[in-house]
C-alpha cells in the first residue's frame, strides 16, 4: 500500500472554503477511484488553518492517477491562492499487511 500524507497551512480568511473543497475532493477521490482507499481529513484542533491528509492507495501508479483526474485538477486550481503552505511525504505501508 502506498500512503501520503499532507500538511498544508491554510490563510485564515480561507479556511472555510478550503474545508468545503477538500471534504468534496476526498469523497470523490473514495467513491470514483478504485485505488483510493482511505482519504482521511484531518483539521487542527488548535488551529483552524492546519489540515492533515492521510490517504492510502493500492500502489504508487494510483495515486499517481489520482493527481491528474479532472476532480483533482479542479481542486487544485480552486484552492492554490488560498494555501499559504503545503508539505507532502510518501510512505510505504508496512502493517498492516494489504
């Protein structure tokens, strides 16, 4: 299983809306992507503006499809203004097994 995290930073007068299109973004990410599948999102709960994803896909080449699919793109695009910072790792999950 291939697993990413994501820290982002988002500008506090943003937060909202940026919620509203990462909660749709990971729904769809679920329900139309047979690869993905766990996409947890995650906010602070002591700061509004920090957002955690963990997501699990059944291999690299998902989620590799992931960012290139038309829900994705859009997200992006949407939310690039609103981000004051983004910190993305990759991991391989070891246990538990797949």
């Amino acid at each position: 299983m291939f697993v990413v995290t994501v820290l982002f930073s988002i500008k506090p007068a943003h937060v909202d809306e940026f919620m509203a299109a990462m909660l749709a973004n990971a729904s769809t990410s679920l329900q139309d992507e047979p690869g993905c599948q766990q996409f947890d999102v995650c906010q602070s709960g002591t700061d509004d503006a920090g957002v955690f994803l963990y997501e699990v896909y059944d291999s690299q080449a998902d989620f590799e499809r992931h960012l290139v699919t038309p829900h994705f793109l859009a997200f992006s695009q949407q939310t690039a203004l609103w981000v004051q910072a983004k910190a993305v790792q990759t991991y391989q999950r070891l246990l538990p097994p797949a």
